[in-house]
C-alpha cells in the first residue's frame, strides 16, 4: 500500500533551471524523510504555482511530511498550502502502468 | 517534457476493491488517450475524495484529457472537479528518484 501526498501553492518564483539552483539542497534532504518513496517536483510559471507530488510508504508518514512541510513553507513567507493525502488504488492503478509499488 | 494532471472531487463511493469493478473498463479506456503516458487512481474514504495523477507528454494532452474527464464527472452528478496542470521539474524531479521521463 502506497500513499500519495499532493501539494500546491501560490510561488512567484524561481521556475524551471532556476529553481533547480536554489532546490538542490533541500531535494537532497527530502530523500532523508521516512517512508518516502519519490516525488515529482511540479511547476507552473503562468499560473505562479509550484508543488510537488509525493510518494510515501504510509499514511501517517505522509502526514508528518505535510506538518513537517507546511511549517517550512509558513517560513518562506508561504501562508495558505493545499495539501491533501490519498491512498493509491493499487489495482487500477495498475491498468494504467501507475508507479506505485 | 512532462505535465502532470492533479485532479480530485467528492466522492461517495465505491473505494477499495469496489471501486476496482466500477472503472476497470473507464481505466482501460484511459490508455488511449493522447499523450497518456501513467495515472495513479487515488482515493480517501474518510474524506470521501477520490482523483488520480496523471502524466502526459505535453500541455495540451493534459488540458484536452482535463477538459473531457470534468464532463464526464459532471455527468456522474460530479460538480466540482478540482484539476490543476504541471510542468514537472525534471532536473530536481531526478534527485528524488520521481517517475518521470
């Protein structure tokens, strides 16, 4: 059973090489959280969003992450954060070559 | 390049095995979609939310495929779909192991 957490909020920037340079470090430690798994690093420069799309091992080590995270944004100046968390449904999932293990 | 398509709505049921034998033949469908290339069917039953994550190969995939999976939902008696299109970040996407391509 695979949990995914999706995340969104308003950014104005860095986008796309730029945000790599300033990221780096911080995607580095994300790879250190329990129960993680991957995450898709999403961004939308028209709209000013940016979020990512997270893969966790459990329900609850998603919820800690989000916590962990929000708390973080909050710091960068980032007030409101959407987050929400979903079990994935392994057999459909499936059917559609969906990458959850 | 890849986009990711986040979408989620109120929904009351089915989850879990149930909901496998209601979409099963919607999710072989979805392979055929232009520019599809993954989904992950997503669910919250204490919530009563369910959505997926998909990838696609380009913008207009993922706005072509949003805009026919909301009417769609609509005409399940669905009103309001959440859905919100990506670019992935490849490069930092890369550093967390993130199922892009």
């Amino acid at each position: 059973m695979a949990y995914i957490l999706q995340v969104d909020f308003k950014h104005e920037g860095p986008f796309g090489d730029e945000m790599v340079g300033a990221f780096t470090d911080l995607a580095t430690s994300i790879n250190e959280e329990k129960g993680f798994i991957w995450k898709i690093w999403t961004e939308n420069e028209e709209i000013k969003e940016a979020g990512g799309i997270y893969l966790f091992e459990t329900k609850e080590d998603a919820e800690n992450y989000l916590t962990k995270h929000t708390k973080r944004l909050n710091r960068f100046g980032i007030a409101h954060v959407n987050g929400k968390i979903f079990k994935a449904n392994n057999s459909l999932t499936a059917i559609n070559q969906g990458p959850v293990r």
